[in-house]
C-alpha cells in the first residue's frame, strides 16, 4: 500500500476518494428502493475496470476504513478482507473481459457473491457470533429458528443477500461503463477496452 | 447515526493522535485474548470509566444505540434459540467494548490533527491525503445522491411498488450519480497537480501535534501489556 500510495497519479488521487463516496452514497439510494442491496461496492468494482487491480485495492481499503468511521460501528473494519477481495476478484474479472458480454457479468456476479459470502462468514461466525447487526442477522435467526446450525444459519443468510447484491453491482458497473460518454470514456485507460470497445 | 469529532480538553483530545489509536487497538486484542466473560466485560467497564474521566459521557448513548441490535441478536440467537446465554455475554462484551473504544477514537481525534500526525511521520502525502479527502467526499456525494433521488422522483420515477419497478428504479439513480462523480476527477486532478500532489516528496506540517513522553509512555504500557496478555493466552 505504501508503495502504492507512494507513486500515486494525480488523477488516481482525485478518482479514489470519489470512488469510495460513491460506495457509501449508493447504499442510502440501495435504502431508499427497499431492496435487500448494499451495492457498497459499485465504486471498487469500477476503479478495477476503469485502471486496475492496485487501485482498486487502495479503494477497497479506504472504503471500509471510512465506512467504519462514518458509521462509528468499529465491526465494519473487520469485513475490509471481503472488500479486498471484492476488488482483486474484479481486476481479474476486468482483465479476462467479463464486462464485454451481459451473461458473461452475470456468471462473475453470481461467482462474486459466492466469494464475498465465503470469506464474510467466519468474521460473522468467529467474531461476532453470527450477529453483525445487520438486515441479514434477520434472516440468520429465522434459519436459526427452523432448526438449521448456526454456522449453516450465518453462511446462508450471507450468502442469499451477497449472491443478488453482487450480480446487481457487477451488471450496474457495465451499465456505466456502456453508457459514459465518449470523451469521458477516452480519459481512463480501461473504460472502452473492460467491455471490448478498444 | 453519524459520530464525528468534538471539541473538548480532557485528557484523550490533548494525547496524541497515535496514543488513542493505540488505546483502541489494545482494546481491540484485548476484549478476545481475556478470559471470557468476565474479561472483555471488567475491560468494558474500565473503558466506561475512561470516558466519563475523559468527560465523554455524551458517547454512551451513542455507543448504546449501536450496541443495542447486537444484544439483542446475540440474546435472541444465543440465548433463546441456542440455549447458550454465556456465550451471548461473551459476544456482547467483546462487540460492546470494541464499539465504545472506536467511539472514544472518533470523536476525540481531529481528521486533519490525526493526518498532520502521519505526515509528520514520514507516512506518504498519498495515504494522508487520501483518508482526509475521502472523508470530505463521502458527505457531499450523500448529498448529491439525494438531490438526484428528489430530481427524479419529480420526473416521475417511482422507487416503491413490484420488485422489478424498484430494480428498474435503481439505473436512474446510480448512473447520474457515477458519472457526474466521474466528471469531477479532471479538475480534481488538474488542481492536485498544480499543488505538486503527484510527487513523492516529503511535506512538512504547519502545526502537527506534540508527542509528548507520557504518550510515547502510555503507548509502551498498553502495547508490551496487550502482547503479555497474547502471549500468556497462547502460552496456557
């Protein structure tokens, strides 16, 4: 990271934080639908496609750092491993043209979220108990209630919110990406190649 | 709930900035390697005492707000479907004690005081300069999200109803705000580079805050005392 930091661009500088304002605005609009979505990582997800795995790692740090202080609930930080992940997964994704066609985002959407659900369910588990506050312990102990273990409880309940929430992330950032203007597209280096326009 | 600095002269917002970030990193290691549940609760009270010492009493009922969900979880999960009311103790204690010493960091620590503090460090003005503008960021996009929720709300979007009218609803929403966010990284970029924001030089921080010897003490004290405290658990 210090590297990284280190030999910062200007323009990475001034894209990271907007990026990760992005993370935290679209939750609030996530809300206001009443869908069961985070999309609290639209902006990482992006950074990968836009200029690559490094900064989209950078994003993924600050992200949870500042959701974590914004919120004032310390748990958040523990999850920063699943938003690393989330964002390593995506400069892959990005990098082998998942983004070029719409089935092929939805598959590495459904793949995302099986990811994200099996590395956030030890933290769950280990950690919290299985309780981390959230709308997803609701359904946690209406499978703990139906006589499933808690392990099983935590790792289903994850995973049900991850596996939509994910494929919805990965299918709105191709959304933004087809949809830049040209002239905005032009400014970053992998806009137009992430859905093989380039 | 946002919690955020606030002004205040006890004896956490005079110590340095890393001192604090010690305290809750300790507290952090702390609340699992102390024999449960006893420990992380007496660790929860001493931090209760702390911050009334500190004159932070106004941060238990935030603290309370966000621990509350969790106990009730915790009790409900644990205790009433598992039939294990000391392990939802001991859950409770270690989120409790780590939720308040996070708060007690958060509001007694300046954002630019603490970024100062790394700068005068050595950490690179990347990292520094990161934290400190994503945190100006994240308010005015929030806000900017909401704008666009009223325009479009005035067009004529409907956010409620079936599920697919409300998964349609969520393009709208998002697209403007990405983009329009987007749009802003050129003349963002264009002042950093004008300030010499790209070049791995070291600044120098007008006013960074003074380390004095009680806090490099008190950081000696609490780290060697949290590694103790690893090591005889791992040790036993």
């Amino acid at each position: 990271m210090t590297n990284l930091t280190m030999t910062m661009s200007p323009h990475l500088l001034a894209l990271i934080p907007l990026a990760v304002g992005i993370n935290l605005a679209l939750g609030q609009i996530a809300a206001v639908t009443h869908l069961p979505l985070f999309l609290d990582t639209v902006g990482t997800v992006l950074v990968a496609c836009l200029v690559g795995t490094w900064a989209a790692l950078a994003t993924g740090f600050f992200s949870q750092l500042v959701f974590t202080v914004v919120s004032g609930n310390f748990t958040w930080l523990w999850f920063l491993p699943v938003q690393l992940a989330v964002a390593a997964y995506a400069g892959l994704a990005a990098h082998v043209g998942v983004f070029r066609r719409p089935w092929l985002t939805l598959i590495a959407g459904l793949g995302l979220g099986l990811l994200a659900a099996s590395m956030s369910w030890p933290i769950s588990f280990f950690v919290f108990g299985g309780v981390t506050g959230g709308g997803a312990t609701v359904f946690v102990a209406l499978l703990r209630g139906m006589g499933l273990t808690l392990g099983w409880a935590v790792y289903l309940g994850g995973l049900v919110a991850d596996l939509l929430d994910k494929t919805v992330t990965l299918l709105l950032v191709r959304t933004i990406l087809v949809s830049a203007p040209a002239r905005m597209a032009a400014r970053f280096p992998g806009a137009r190649r992430t859905i093989g326009e380039a | 709930m946002i919690v955020e600095y606030q002004a205040g002269h006890g004896i956490l917002h005079r110590a340095h900035p890393f001192t604090n970030l010690t305290l809750v990193g300790s507290v952090a290691v702390l609340a699992f390697v102390l024999p449960a549940p006893g420990g992380p609760l007496v660790l929860g009270a001493a931090l209760v005492t702390l911050a009334i010492a500190a004159g932070l009493v106004r941060i238990l009922l935030p603290a309370a707000v966000v621990v509350a969900p969790f106990w009730g979880f915790l009790l409900l999960i644990h205790g009433l479907l598992g039939g294990e009311p000391l392990r939802a103790l001991t859950f409770g204690g270690r989120i409790g004690t780590m939720v308040l010493g996070f708060l007690m960091l958060l509001v007694t620590i300046h954002p630019a005081r603490l970024v100062d503090a790394l700068v005068a460090r050595r950490v690179p003005f990347a990292f520094a300069y990161l934290l400190s503008a994503t945190l100006q960021a994240v308010p005015r996009l929030r806000d900017r999200g909401r704008q666009i929720l009223e325009a479009q709300r005035c067009r004529g979007l409907r956010v409620r109803g079936s599920l697919f009218r409300r998964i349609g609803a969520i393009v709208p929403l998002t697209v403007p705000l990405v983009l329009g966010a987007l749009a802003e990284v050129d003349d963002r970029a264009m002042a950093l580079e004008s300030r010499g924001g790209g070049r791995a030089v070291r600044r120098t921080p007008l006013d960074p805050p003074v380390d004095t010897m009680a806090d490099r003490s008190a950081r000696w004290v609490m780290a060697v005392g949290t590694l103790v405290a690893v090591l005889l658990q791992v040790l036993k």
